[in-house]
C-alpha cells in the first residue's frame, strides 16, 4: 500500500567519472553510454558533485580556441554540491525534491554517502504510468476495506488522471486524515479532492473527570 522507493525504480550500474577525468573522457563517456548526465565521485566512491552534457558545452563556449583545453577536467566543470537521496526515501518525495530543485537526476548514496545508484526522472516517473481504474481498486481495496476496516461502499472513490476524488461518510472524524494520507502515498496519485464526511467527532474535548469528595 505504500510508495515504491528510490532503491526499487534507480539504476544500479551508474557511469561516473572522477574529479581527474579529463573532459574529452567525459564527453566520450555521455556518447558511448547515451546518458545525458554522470555523477562525480572520488577514489571512494563518494559523490562530488554532478555534470551533464549542458555542463561540457558551457565550458566550451567560454574556451578561447575551438576546442577546450585539456587540462579541464570533470571536477573544473560538475556542479557541486550533488542533490543526493538515500535508496529508501519514497519516490514521490524523490520527484518533488528533483521539481523542486530543478534537477535532471538524483544520485543515490548509501549511509557513508557512497554512490549505489541513479535516479533520473524517467525512472521516478515511471511510478506516476499507472492508469485510474488501478488506482481505484487499490484506494478500495488495500485502504478503505483492509487497512481502514469499512465496507466497500463507504467511500466512493472516482480517479482522472491520477487525481483521487473520496466521497462519503466514514465513522469517525479521525478516520477521514488517516485515509486521505495513505491515498497521497499510493504511487501514480497526483492529487486528493477529500469530500469527506463523518457520523461521529472523535475528537472533541472529553468531559474532565473531577473526583468526588466526601465531606
């Protein structure tokens, strides 16, 4: 019922380069493997920073001759600090970080910030490819009967285009938060409309208890 992560959607055999690879090397590395981008990393493997193919032109438009210099190197043109994330971070949190930041890929490190992987946006959006009728089920299914414990009829569900739609009346009030959050953390959910309703308040203030004392 929960988000894929980023370790279940990222691509395990990552080209890199190293801060010292010179910049035909580079160059030569987005060619041969038809990558648009490569994480930096050094002798352990721990991310630099990265660099793209936008990287290497931008340096060589500011090139005097007509083709770069070759002491340039990966670590002269990356950019750094890398946005990384942890194999277990959830992917939709991984994508909002990714439109957030306005990156292209997100390499993955470990605990000692070691290069594991690479996700590109590809890769998390491949998530989001899930069509409606999916998601319906799912939301029906796995939250509002399994995990919420309510008939099947209680909540009609309606999904366009990824956009979940909660119509009905739940038991209690404290119900309608809990089944709102596990709609959003369904893979392929861009949106909840909640128009929910609910029979009892279980949230409202208790009546003190005041203890009686005899005189």
């Amino acid at each position: 019922m929960t988000a894929h992560i980023v370790g279940e959607v990222m691509t395990r055999d990552v080209v890199h380069a190293r801060r010292t690879t010179p910049f035909k090397e580079v160059a030569r590395l987005l060619d041969h493997h038809r990558v648009s981008g490569l994480p930096v990393v050094d002798a352990g493997d721990k991310v630099l920073g990265v660099l793209s193919g936008s990287d290497l032109i931008r340096n060589q438009a500011h090139q005097d001759g007509p083709a770069p210099s070759p002491a340039v190197t990966a670590g002269d043109v990356m950019s750094s600090p890398a946005i990384t994330v942890h194999p277990e971070q959830a992917v939709p949190d991984a994508a909002r970080l990714m439109e957030r930041r306005g990156v292209e890929r997100l390499p993955v490190v470990d605990e000692a910030d070691r290069l594991v992987g690479i996700a590109t946006r590809r890769d998390l959006l491949r998530v989001f490819l899930r069509g409606d009728d999916d998601i319906r089920r799912q939301v029906t299914e796995e939250i509002v009967v399994t995990a919420m414990g309510l008939p099947s009829d209680t909540v009609r569900v309606a999904v366009r285009d990824g956009v979940v739609t909660l119509d009905g009346r739940v038991e209690a009030r404290g119900q309608v938060p809990e089944l709102v959050h596990a709609v959003w953390r369904l893979d392929g959910v861009v949106g909840v409309v909640n128009g929910l309703g609910f029979r009892i308040d279980d949230r409202e203030t208790a009546t003190p208890f005041r203890r009686t004392v005899s005189p």
